[in-house]
C-alpha cells in the first residue's frame, strides 16, 4: 500500500524558515518523480516544485523559486522542502506526491488532477505577517 507522510508544517512568522519532509513507502521510491504542491483556502492546488528520479532535474513556480529547494534521499525514501525567506502569501497546506509518468517539468507541476500521482494528507504552514 502507498503511503505518504507529510511533517514539519508550522506556524512561523515572515522571512522566517521551515524544512518540510515526507516520508514515502510501498513504492519504488527511486523510480518515481515527487513534487510539492499546495493548496491555500479557496484556492486550487499548485505545484511548487518537483524532482527527477535521481535528483538531479528540479522545477520550481516562479513563485517560490530562489527561496524554495527540493531535495531527496533515495536511500531512506525521503523527500525534502527547504523553504526560507517565507511570506505570508506562502500560508498552505503542502502535499508531497509521487508519480511514474512525465519527466519533472513546469507541465507536470501543472498537472495537479493527474490520477498518476500519489498524494499525502499534508502538512499545514502558516506565514504571519
């Protein structure tokens, strides 16, 4: 069974940091791209950033980039969100997800109904002002 489990959500005020990690199990961790998303009260889901298999390709939105940084640990099923410099537009619940299709790319973070991702429950951050 697929399971992934979000941590390290917080409340924390603006410019401040936060490590996000998510913990993944009953899959090929290493044979799948993993992305962040978020969602913020009435609004839909956006991708924030995704991985390659080996770590080496990486997306970010615009919105996040040079303050955000994914990472993975393919040895311990492990997957990463630095997030520094945070703003209270940044206030969310993240998700990690996995998927077996496309390659990480601007379109796949885009791709937010896709049935081949594999969602976590969240982790809740809230930016204050």
């Amino acid at each position: 069974q697929v399971h992934l489990a979000e941590s390290g959500g917080d409340l924390v005020q603006a410019g401040g940091s936060l490590r996000l990690s998510c913990s993944v199990s009953g899959l090929p961790f290493d044979l799948y791209k993993m992305g962040w998303f978020r969602q913020a009260p009435g609004k839909e889901r956006e991708g924030v950033s995704c991985i390659s298999r080996s770590g080496d390709n990486k997306r970010y939105a615009d919105s996040v980039k040079d303050r955000f940084t994914i990472s993975r640990d393919n040895g311990n099923n492990m997957l990463y969100l630095q997030m520094n410099s945070l703003k209270p537009e940044d206030t969310a619940a993240y998700y990690c997800a996995a998927t077996d299709g496309p390659p990480c790319s601007s379109s796949l973070l885009r791709d937010t109904s896709s049935p081949a991702w594999h969602w976590g429950q969240g982790t809740q951050v809230t930016v204050s002002s």
